[in-house]
C-alpha cells in the first residue's frame, strides 16, 4: 500500500465510490452499514439497478467523465474502485484537477501501479490482492496463536502443580517483564509458579524495575534441586548468544530469538520477527482473556520499550500494537520512577573515569574504567556515554576478580554490536548479545600474562587498555590507532 502525507480525519461524513465492482460493492455495504452518507457512480445500468434494490444510493454514468468530477465534488471521500487501473487513473485526473481536498483511495492492481497513482495525487492506493494477502496473514497467526495459547495451557495445567520460570543470565527487563507476564498466566490456570534468574541483577534500573513492582525473583543458587521442587520448567526471553545450555529437562520455551541449543520443549515458541518476548507474552495475556493486573502490564510495556530502545530501533508493528494494549493498564509514575533510578557512588566513581578516560573514532566510543567493584556499572555508564553528541556505539570496560568486564551499547543500525563483541573476544573469552546491546568477560591473564597486584596496577591498565580498545576499533571497522579523547 502506498500513501502521502494525506490523512483522512475524523470529521470526513460523506463518501462517493466510482466503479462497483465486488470490491466496491462490499465497501459500499460496510459503510453504509455504519451509517455513512454514500453515494454510487457505475455505468453499468443493470449493476445500478440492483445496487438500488439494496436501498444504496447508486447512480449511472461513466467514471471517466469529467462530469462524474464535479457530481462527488462535495464528498469529502472519494474511492475509485473500478477493476481497470487505466480507468482510475482518468477518473483519479478529473478529480484532481478540481484542486479540491478530497482524501481519494484508488485501487491498484500491483505496487508499480500503486506508486503510479500515488504520483498522480492518490491520497492511498491500495491493491486488493495485497489486502487479501494481509488479512490471511493475519487470521493465520491469530488462528495459531489460539493454537498455541491450547497447548500452553494444557502441558501447564498438564504437567503438575509448580512451575519453574528461568530468565536468561542476569536478566534484563524484557526477560524479567516476559517471566512475570508467564507467572500471571499460569497462576490464571490454577498452577503456582516461581521465577528463577541466573548471575546478578545488577544493573540500578533492572533492580528498580524488580523492586517497583515488588517481582518476587528467586537466586538459581538457592533452588536446591530444581528437577524435584518443580513438576514443570520454563525458559523465557532465554536465549542470547553464547548462553550456556542447562542441563535439565524444558517443557516450555518462549524466545524473541533463535535458540542454539537443542531444548527439545514440549511447547516452542520462537518468533524472531518479534523485537522482544515481551511483545509476544503480551499476545498470550490478550488471548487468555486475563484481567490484566497493573504491575504485569507495566512490566511487559517497560520490557518492551526497553528492548526496542523507546521505540527507536528494531521495532515490529506487532510491537507497537502491543504496547497500544498495554499503555491504558501501565502505571507510569512507576515507569517514570524505574527510567531515572538513583545513581550509586560506585556507578557515579565508574562513569566519571569513563567520561576522562574515553577515545571516539568517528561516532564509536570506547573508555576505560579502570579498576571496578560493580561490573553492572560498567552497563550504566555505556548507556549513558551513548548520549553524547555523535555518538551511535559505545564500550565500556574494567578490570574486576582477574577478568576485563565489557559493556557496551549502539543505536547504529548498520551495526551489530553483538555481532561486534563476539568477534573480537569470543576466540579469547566470553561475548553475549545482539544488535543494540551485548557484554564480553575476558581472563586477565590471556592478555597480560602477569599476575594483578598493587604493583602491577598501572601496567595492567596500560596493557588492557591498548589491547582491548584496538580490538574492539578493528571489530567496528574503524582505526583504533590514534584515537583522540574529545
């Protein structure tokens, strides 16, 4: 479908439709059914006959004429429906040289077509077969969506009375938000369910994000065996780039991104042309019909946002729909609250060296930390660097427990920063991620050979930083050589 920047506003009361073919017919048919004031133009007399047997307000003349133009001139809408484009195209002319306001929709019959008639001063136009195509499309994933909420609730229902939730390591909002919105409908089946998280959660907005909305989550280390405590197992926005397989049986897997493991889930659901799981729960919440709580929509809405950075990047218009959903139901003061967390002296100490420490070439930054307490600083800090003006990348990184932590994050969509990552340190570490935000843990000693130590201190920085800086600069595509700190 093609379109200018003419909108139709709500004010629009009166339409014309020229040319009634099926397709004309059955928009006649619904708009009136609305009760809107339609009136008919065709040329074949005993189509309009029967049109007017139907009570529509139908009339005969060829929609070629300019007479027909000035007949629709006080409609406010104007569809030309005929089955022949060359025939819209005249009738779309005569409108047009009016220098009326109408908003005109005008059939096509292929996008070439469809530009063509945009060019000639179509407000939309639209080809039927690729409106049919869309409405299949969607009734096939509302028909396996239904399908799929079935099975999800009979292997839950199924399976036991507790079901054990795993986030992926150190989650982040879309796996917690994912993890909390699966909780709600379990527990909407009649089924107990608890959330589990392996690592930390560490980042300030994360445990904000946590506490806000008092999401009960439970450390994998205190769960002394999770094949006996729990008759069911789930994995929610699980997946990421190197995430280490578990070693127990799944029942369920639900994931935004391509597993690589091979979970042989009873129930599997991986949909990468979604831009979060959150998006994809919040399918679920709507089609088990729950009464959806305040906190579960407030955290599949932040979840959202958060993976589709606001909304700016990687963002599907099933992820817009569902926030659409979502927004009513959210409690934005708790949003508000959990986007500008207080800052802690570590990640304040943290950012501070990044800003002194920080060499840009071209819009990609990296920086240096130094020695570091709290490695989810580290995240903080690259978010906030990639704030900066020009900026579209940036890196982070410190020295804490013998290992180089890495953080970084990118709005550029000519990058991967995941991608990035694992280029330049999975031969020698540990790199995760994708597109827009990834982190990496290299062993000190790969790169140092020499042991830490008060001693050491300035020589471990000087040697880390030059080598991981000019890896992650040769990884960008860019010279790390001479940087400069502006």
């Amino acid at each position: 479908m093609s379109a200018t920047a003419g909108v139709a506003t709500t004010s629009m009361s009166s339409y014309a439709i020229l040319g009634c073919g099926s397709v004309g017919h059955a928009v006649a048919e619904e708009l009136v059914s609305q009760g809107k004031d339609v009136l008919i133009v065709d040329r074949d007399e005993s189509r309009v006959e029967a049109l007017r047997d139907q009570d529509l307000n139908a009339q005969v003349a060829d929609i070629r004429s300019s007479e027909v133009a000035e007949m629709v001139a006080e409609r406010d809408v104007v569809l030309i429906m005929a089955d022949d484009v060359e025939t819209n195209k005249e009738a779309l002319s005569n409108v047009r040289e009016r220098d009326g306001d109408q908003f005109v929709v005008v059939r096509a019959s292929d996008p070439i077509t469809g530009d063509e008639l945009v060019e000639l001063g179509a407000d939309v136009a639209i080809n039927p077969s690729e409106v049919i195509a869309e409405s299949a499309l969607r009734a096939l994933e509302s028909g396996e969506l239904e399908h799929n909420a079935t099975r999800l609730a009979e292997i839950i229902e199924g399976t036991g009375e507790r079901m054990a939730i795993l986030t992926h390591d150190n989650p982040d909002p879309d796996s917690i938000a994912s993890a909390t919105a699966l909780q709600a409908i379990t527990e909407h089946l009649g089924v107990e369910a608890d959330i589990i998280y392996l690592g930390d959660i560490g980042h300030q907005e994360n445990r904000a994000f946590a506490n806000l909305l008092e999401i009960d989550l439970i450390p994998f280390d205190d769960v002394e065996d999770l094949e006996e405590e729990y008759d069911t197992v789930a994995l929610v926005d699980y997946a990421k780039a190197g995430e280490a397989p578990i070693d127990f049986p799944v029942d369920v897997l639900i994931d935004h991104r391509e597993v690589d493991s091979d979970y042989e889930a009873e129930f599997l659901d991986v949909r990468p042309s979604m831009s979060s799981t959150s998006t994809i729960m919040t399918k679920y919440v709507q089609e088990f019909d729950m009464n959806l709580d305040e906190e579960v929509a407030t955290a599949l809405l932040y979840g959202i946002r958060a993976e589709t950075l606001d909304f700016k990047q990687e963002t599907s218009p099933a992820d817009l729909t569902a926030a659409a959903y979502l927004y009513p139901f959210a409690n934005h003061d708790t949003l508000e609250q959990v986007e500008s967390p207080s800052m802690s002296p570590e990640t304040l100490d943290v950012l501070a060296e990044a800003i002194t420490n920080r060499e840009v070439q071209g819009s990609h930054l990296v920086s240096d930390a130094g020695f570091i307490r709290d490695r989810e600083a580290l995240a903080q800090a690259a978010s906030h660097l990639l704030n900066l003006e020009g900026i579209t990348t940036s890196a982070v990184f410190g020295i804490g427990d013998d290992t180089i932590y890495l953080a970084a994050r990118s709005k550029d969509i000519r990058l991967n920063i995941g991608r990035v990552l694992e280029e330049a340190f999975s031969d020698i570490g540990e790199a995760v991620g994708h597109s827009t935000q990834a982190s990496a843990e290299i062993p000190l000693g790969i790169f140092t050979g020499i042991e830490t130590g008060d001693e050491n201190r300035d020589l471990l920085l000087e040697l880390t930083e030059n080598a991981v800086k000019r890896k992650l600069f040769d990884a960008m595509g860019v010279d790390g050589g001479d940087g400069n700190g502006s």
